[in-house]
C-alpha cells in the first residue's frame, strides 16, 4: 500500500529546507588537483508504485525513491559505479541544471518536463576524474519510464527506497587504498548493490541535512575492490 501523499509532499519540503542549509555540504570531498571540468549530476527523487508499508520508526514515506544508475565497467572514469544521473558541462549547456537535465534525458531516457528543479547545490571536487560537480536536486512530478539508451556508457537504472539506504543495516564505512592512503567514507550496500564515493557523500550529506538519518554503526567498515 502507498502511503499517505501528503508525506511525500512533507518529503520535498524537507529536501527544499535542506538545500538551504549550506554548511550539510562542508564535507571532507577529496581536493582537486590542477583545473577541474564543470559537471553536474541530478539528484532525483519521487514516488515508487506498489512499495509496502515500512515500520514506524522509518524517517521518510516508504514509497519514496531517488534516481540511480550503474556504469559501465569499460569507461575509463568510474568505471562500475553506482552514480546519479551526469556528466561534464557541454557548449550547447546554458547552466548547471541544463546539463544535468540533458544528462539524465541521455543516459535513462527520462522525460526532463517531469522534474521540478528544487534547488542546485554546491559545488563538489570530484577528484577521481578532476571534475567540479554540482548536484542539482530534483523531484519526479511526473515520472517517466526509465531505462539504460547506451549501455556504452550505463548498463542498469534502477530507482531506490529512499528507506532501504536509511535502514541502518545497510550501512557501512568503505575503505579505499590509493597512493599509501587509506580513504573513508560513507557506503550503502542495497541487496547487493555497493554504493560508494561521490554518490554515496552527496546521499549521506543530503540525509543528515534533512533529518532523515538513522543512527548507523560508522564502525562497520569493508574495503572496496577497485
């Protein structure tokens, strides 16, 4: 059974409040070394269809969800991933939220007219690939099917309770080794599905900012396979 509408209409209220609390995003993102290449990604969520009832103690409505994607495990930058919807700015782009629009129309086939842009949010190094990424924050009015155009590039979109990465079991503190250094950082393993890095921050930050976060043991830690 759905829930209640009005609660998802309590959902992107608080996504709204939280774009405007500017210090959630003060995290410890990885610095960029040298010039960086605008991007952006977008950070939709919305209403999944026949979801059940969750327990009480759930912070969000049971049926609401945010847009994922995995990419391929051929490209050259993060490769495998579990990712928003993105990439890097183009000429033809006239700012952060029209790439990240044309973006998602490419990568999932979503139809841009179904989105309400509710905000765009800080930009965030990506050091990885040496990007400045700037998240802009979405809510599906009107959902569209969406599915991977070109499996070049993305090769499985999927749409996550946001409930199912709160539950606190499945969380945990990834590990990465690069260069002698060992990286920390929030993670998510949803049946199976590992997400880490950038995707993983941007939802944690996003989570504490809108009060949704369920106390998570930080201590579980797992290494991640790169």
């Amino acid at each position: 059974m759905s829930q209640n509408p009005e609660t998802l209409h309590g959902a992107r209220a608080e996504l709204l409040a939280a774009a405007r609390r500017t210090e959630a995003w003060a995290r410890p993102f990885p610095p960029l070394v040298g010039s960086a290449q605008p991007a952006s990604v977008l950070v939709l969520f919305g209403r999944l269809d026949s979801i059940p009832a969750q327990a009480d103690e759930m912070t969000v409505a049971a049926d609401l969800d945010v847009l994922l994607q995995r990419r391929a495990a051929t490209l050259s930058s993060h490769p495998g991933q579990v990712s928003f919807p993105g990439g890097r700015r183009e000429a033809q782009d006239a700012d952060a939220v029209a790439t990240a629009l044309r973006e998602a129309q490419e990568e999932t086939g979503l139809d841009p007219a179904g989105v309400d842009v509710l905000a765009t949010l800080a930009e965030l190094p990506l050091a990885a690939s040496n990007h400045l990424v700037t998240p802009v924050l979405g809510w599906w009015r009107s959902p569209s099917q969406v599915a991977a155009v070109d499996h070049a590039e993305t090769v499985e979109v999927f749409r996550v309770p946001v409930a199912q990465l709160l539950d606190p079991s499945t969380r945990f503190t990834s590990t990465i080794r690069r260069m002698g250094r060992t990286w920390k950082g929030p993670a998510f393993d949803v049946d199976g599905t590992v997400v880490w890095g950038f995707t993983a921050m941007v939802l944690d930050a996003l989570f504490d900012a809108t009060g949704w976060t369920v106390a998570w043991d930080r201590s579980i830690e797992r290494p991640i396979a790169l």
